[in-house]
C-alpha cells in the first residue's frame, strides 16, 4: 500500500495487476497503514487529517475522520491491539499526537522535538513503547500509554528518517541521513549497537524494514544501493546494487513475508532476488503524475500512456509488465497519442510531434516541430494528422506533407479507418471534414451542432459514425456519409467530455470527462448507458477500448483502470 497523488494504493504483492484506489481525501494523502487485525486503514494526508476506513468492503465506509495536526502526516502506527495510533508530521503547534482511533480521545503527549517528526513507530508488544525521528535529528522515546516523554537518543547527527520496532519488540533500529544504522533496546530505549559492517552505505539512508523473524534489516539509501544486515553479528549479508545515477536513489523498502521491495525517486518498485542480488525479479513502473496519453495496440495487447511529465510507459496487459521509452522525447506535457503500425505518434506542449519506433522504444531524434502546443494527433492507414493553436499537420512517413491553416483553434483530430477523411474539432464548437486527396487536405464539409468547444473525436472502426465530445458536457454521434447528427441525447456528463471512443464493433461509446466519471453508450439503444461513477479522482483525461468488453480509462489520479461491460 502507498500514496500517490491523490490517491491510496492497494496492490497486490504477488499479481500487481490486481490493484485498487482509496479517493476519499480532501488533500493529497501522504501515508497509509493497516491496522493489525486487518480490519482498518490508517491513512493521513497534507492538511494533517487522518481518514480511518473498512477493509472488509468494497466501498470502503468511512469509520472516523481526525483533524490530528496542523499540517502533513508524514508517519503513523498502530498498536497490536489495533485499539490505538500515533502519527508525528509537520504541525503547526505539534509534531505528534496519540489517540484512540474510534473517539478522537488523547492517549498522551507526543512532544519534545524542535522541527517536524520524519517517521514513528509503536512497539507491537507490551509494554508499550513510541519512538519518533525527527529532522531535529533527535530520537524520543515514549512510554505508556498515556505516553510521556521519557528520554532522547542523539546519536543521529543529520536527519532522522525512519525508525522501526522489531516483530518482536526487542530492538528498534533508526537510520538517518548521516548514512548510519543505530539498534537499541526496545523497552528501555537504551543503545545496543550500530550496523556498519565492512560494506557501508555511502549514501544517507531513507528507510528500513524488519525480516519476520526479527533477526535481518534491510535499508534503502541515496547511494543507489539496499542492503540486508544481520542484526546479531552487525554484518552486511546482501547488497543490492542500482546504476549509479540520480533516479536510482532508493528512498523506500518494505519486507513482506518473502517479498522484498525497494521504491527509487522516481516511484519504480523493486522486486529484490535474495538469492540474486545482481538481477531483480521484476521492475513495476508507471506514473506519478496525471496520465494525459493513452493508446491500445491489438496486435501485442499492448497499452501505451503518456503522462504530464513526458514519461512514456508500455504496458503488456496480460502480464502488468512495464517498460520505458529512452532517450530524449518530449520536454514537456504529451497531449496525445496514437499507435500508427509499428510507431506511436504523440504530441506535445513542446511544440512538437513525434514518431518513435515502437520496437526499440528509443527516441529516435526525428523531431516535427509545429508553430504552438500540439492539441491532438491521430492516424490510420498511412495518414497521420496532428492540431496545433493555428495549424493542421498532415504527415506521411514519419514528415509533414501539408501544414493547413486554421482560424478556429483545432482542439481534436481524427482520422477515418481508411485514411480518406480527416476531421477537426475547433474551439468555435464546429467540426471541420477534410477529404484526403494525396498529400493535400481539401474542404468536405462542417458539422454544427455543439455549443461549446469540440476537444474530442473518434470515427467507429466500421467508418460509418464519428463521435465527438465537447465543453458543453454532450455526446453526439455523426452520420459520416449523410452528415446528419445521428445522435444527440447523450448529455449525461456534467463537465467537459475529454475523451470519446468506439468498441471494435463500433456499437458503444466510450466517454471520459473532467466530472471524473466515465460513461458507455449503446448506438443500438440510445437510452441505455452504463456509469462509471468516479472512475478517476480530478477528472478522467482519456478512454480506450481493449474489446467489445473491456473499457481503458486514464486520469488525473495517474492511473490506469480497465472496466469490464455488459449491457
């Protein structure tokens, strides 16, 4: 489990594909925590408020929410009994607090540091025992409850990242950013040792985390590395050892069971092999920021997204294994993107589109540069067509045959199955067609109708119908053939539709808006729609269609989601 924008993630450890999101929270949560029993999550968030909710159910009913600090959470802990939790941040007038979770009621003091509480942890057996570090790089520890102050360990000279209690409650160990590993006894809070051993991190050191049986601990530090130490003899038995460069910092880890996990900065979850510290078992990747970019390639059940931050990933559906696209791309937020044959077109506020080999996933330096930020490409056959603030771009092989002006400011573009027609969507709520004759865009027709800016299309796959989404919250369908508005009755949304899409059978609709919800529609029974209420936190930014069954949706909540349908 961990926190992602403004979600709680919970994932599977052994099948990642399995996942879920907890969007309950007012401000972005910062760390979230099982209860012992299972029962309960613990989770609190950037405005220091601490959400307690139901496992046990779907929807996850809300048990009690805190107003605890007057600022982040940035740790939090539960007793064994599950009864009590103590969380330390970045407070206003306090740096930590101790209650009981059902009423609110104080169960102590959580005082005695200078600067905000990096990370704190409760002894999971009794007596009862609370250990804080701090960026005061201090360590307190409390007694109770009610806990009270009882003494500081300054052996820390920067800052205190992480503290844990051992399974047992014997040790507690605290490691910081002075690249040392303190024990000490976990009833008295007395120092029993240090972990140095003849293989040192090099970098500060962010987190820890125990074996079950009390007697391993494994660290993750800025030196790129995580190592496994042997709490009685203090020796380091594992290292396992990352590309030295920035994005491989470790800043995260986790012992479950027999899984050993790391997190590096730039959120990618490392599967350890204790028996091969060389090479990791598996590598999940994906986005922290709002996922802007999606396409679906049938033909290697492959989806690949874009995000905010230019990233690109591609996912193997089947399996959940991710990879990354290299080199130098985008420098900016990718708007969209396309899979045209063995590339994937997208397009960027950089004022750019490109073309990249889907088989290498290696940015291959051609760049099309465009007068403004890129709005939208799409393609089909041999056609690929791309809007900018200004322009429309036609572009065949990989280059721009046409630059066509436009003085509606194109939000949209869609390319027919057989590449013959391209149609744009402009801010002045029209829908402009072009017939493709050659390597020239000639006027066919304009589609009115919509009362507010066109920032969606989609042709069916039969090339029969095109779909359009607008700020006026609306879902038109279009007679390509006719130009006659086929259907106009889908105004559900109740904000911008960002996003619409066919089934490969071309009789539903997909739509994805900024209300956060996502919406099936039936060509064959207009009245009949499916709602997917609040499939993604902030807004949903775009919808694909993996078969006549499945829905992919993306969004502000940097999350990929299927949807299984049936009408």
């Amino acid at each position: 489990m961990y926190t992602c924008g403004q979600s709680v993630v919970i994932r599977n450890i052994k099948n990642p594909l399995i996942a879920e999101t907890y969007d309950e929270h007012q401000r972005a949560p910062t760390v979230a925590r099982y209860s012992p029993s299972g029962y309960y999550i613990a989770s609190g968030d950037a405005s220091g408020t601490v959400r307690i909710w139901d496992t046990t159910q779907a929807t996850h009913p809300l048990k009690i929410e805190l107003p605890v600090l007057g600022g982040a959470v940035l740790d939090l802990a539960w007793s064994e009994d599950s009864k009590r939790i103590v969380v330390g941040g970045d407070g206003r007038d306090k740096y930590g607090h101790a209650f009981i979770w059902d009423s609110g009621a104080s169960v102590g003091e959580i005082g005695g540091h200078a600067k905000p509480i990096y990370s704190i942890d409760m002894k999971p057996s009794r007596p009862y025992r609370v250990a804080t570090g701090s960026e005061d790089m201090a360590i307190n520890f409390y007694a109770g409850p009610p806990f009270k102050y009882q003494h500081a360990m300054t052996e820390h000279t920067r800052f205190v990242n992480c503290v844990r209690f051992s399974p047992n409650g014997n040790t507690l160990a605290s490691v910081g950013s002075d690249k040392k590993i303190f024990l000490y006894d976990g009833k008295e809070g007395t120092k029993k040792g240090e972990l140095a051993g003849d293989s040192p991190h090099t970098g500060g050191i962010y987190a820890c985390s125990w074996s079950a049986d009390s007697s391993k601990l494994l660290t993750s530090s800025g030196d790129c590395s995580a190592k496994i130490w042997d709490v009685e003899s203090g020796a380091c038995v594992s290292t396992f050892q990352f590309p030295k460069e920035t994005n491989f910092h470790q800043v995260g880890c986790l012992w479950q069971n027999g899984y050993l996990l790391t997190v590096n900065l730039d959120g990618h979850i490392t599967y350890l092999d204790i028996n091969n510290p060389d090479k990791p078992i598996q590598v999940l990747k994906g986005h922290n920021k709002f996922v802007t970019g999606l396409a679906y390639d049938s033909k290697t059940s492959s989806i690949y997204s874009a995000s905010y931050d230019s990233v690109i990933t591609k996912w193997d559906i089947n399996t959940g294994e991710t990879w990354d696209f290299e080199g130098q791309g985008h420098k900016n937020k990718i708007e969209a993107a396309v899979v045209q044959g063995n590339n994937l077109i997208t397009g960027g506020m950089d004022d750019s589109i490109l073309v990249t080999p889907l088989d290498s996933r290696q940015y291959n330096g051609d760049v099309i540069a465009t007068d403004s930020p890129v709005s939208c490409v799409d393609a089909s056959a041999d056609v690929a067509a791309g809007v900018s603030m200004n322009n429309i771009y036609l572009i065949r092989n990989g280059r721009v045959v046409q630059t066509k002006p436009a003085g509606y400011n194109p939000k949209s573009v869609a390319v027919s199955p057989d590449g013959s027609i391209v149609a744009v969507g402009g801010e002045d709520n029209h829908i402009y067609l072009f017939d493709v004759a050659g390597d020239v865009l000639t006027d066919k027709h304009k589609l009115e109708g919509h009362r507010g800016g066109v920032v969606s299309l989609a042709f069916s796959p039969d090339g029969k119908w095109l779909a359009s989404g607008s700020k006026d919250r609306a879902v038109y369908v279009w007679n390509v053939n006719t130009y006659e508005l086929a259907q106009s009755g889908w105004k559900f949304h109740s904000a911008v539709v960002n996003s619409v899409a066919w089934s490969p059978d071309s009789l539903h609709v997909a739509s994805g808006s900024l209300d956060q919800n996502v919406f099936v529609w039936d060509l064959t029974n207009p009245r009949a729609r499916i709602n997917i209420k609040g499939a993604h936190r902030s807004g949903c930014n775009k919808v694909a269609w993996v078969d006549n069954n499945t829905v992919l949706s993306a969004g502000q909540d940097s999350c990929l989601k299927t949807w299984k349908i049936s009408f």
